[in-house]
C-alpha cells in the first residue's frame, strides 16, 4: 500500500497499491492499483466502478522517467502527485503543499451534503511525513 484515501460520512476506505508484474517489476503501464476496501460491508476488497474510476477516485498517470511517474485525481487535476523510488529500494507517494513536501499516507475528504455528481466538498487533508524534517504533518487543502 502506498497510501489510503477515507472520506467523512463514509466507513469504506479506497486503497492506492503499488502494482507489481508477476516479476516483482513495476507495471508501468498502471503503476497504481486503486480498489476499496469495504468496511460496511463484511470487509471485503472491490474494484472501483465506471463512474468512481473515472469521475472521482481514479487517477491520470505518465511517466516521468526511470522509477518516477506523475499521476493526477480525476477529480481534482490540478494537484500532481509524485510517485517515485527512492533510495532504500521502496516506493513512496509525495506532494507539494504550502511549499512542504510531504511523503503521503492518508488522505481525507471532508464531504457535506451535496449529491452523487456533485457532493459538497469542504476539504481534503494531506497526512505524512515532511520531507525536510521527518516529522508528521497534515496540509489542508481547498478542493474548490
């Protein structure tokens, strides 16, 4: 898991995994695997649907170069995400917030009212480590 996505009123919570070939490599194609994990209902994994893949929790990826690639929400393009390997041989998700980057480990949406193609979104929170410092912190963001 690279990281995990939960939003307010919901108990599910969406899972980004890196996506690995049967080799162990890096699917290139699809680094990221995106799917749910259904508390509300026994637990359970599921994939995303149509409309949450490419209308709200799916993600736009390219490559950057060797081991680095850039990905963007579908719902929220203007905010680029990096995913990279870094020196210890692992991957890591980070983003730049208020000029801190931050090595991502859950994100949270903040959701008022609204309704299915256009739910009241308050905000959404960055929780991590920042990369200068090692220490934890959380960035609010707009949506908006």
């Amino acid at each position: 898991m690279l990281f995990y996505l939960q939003r307010d009123p919901n108990t599910n919570t969406l899972i980004y995994a890196l996506n690995l070939k049967e080799n162990g490599t890096i699917n290139s194609d699809a680094p990221i695997q995106v799917y749910w994990i259904r508390y509300g209902e026994k637990g359970q994994k599921k994939d995303l649907g149509y409309i949450q893949r490419k209308f709200a929790y799916g993600i736009d990826t390219k490559a950057l170069g060797a081991d680095k690639y850039e990905f963007r929400f579908v719902s929220h393009k203007k905010l680029p995400f990096y995913l990279q390997k870094y020196s210890d041989k692992s991957y890591h998700v980070s983003v730049t917030i208020n000029n801190r980057t931050i090595r991502v480990a859950r994100l949270f949406i903040r959701i008022q009212g609204g309704s299915f193609w256009l739910p009241n979104v308050k905000y959404a929170e960055v929780e991590g480590i920042d990369e200068a410092t090692g220490k934890p912190i959380v960035e609010r963001i707009s949506v908006k």
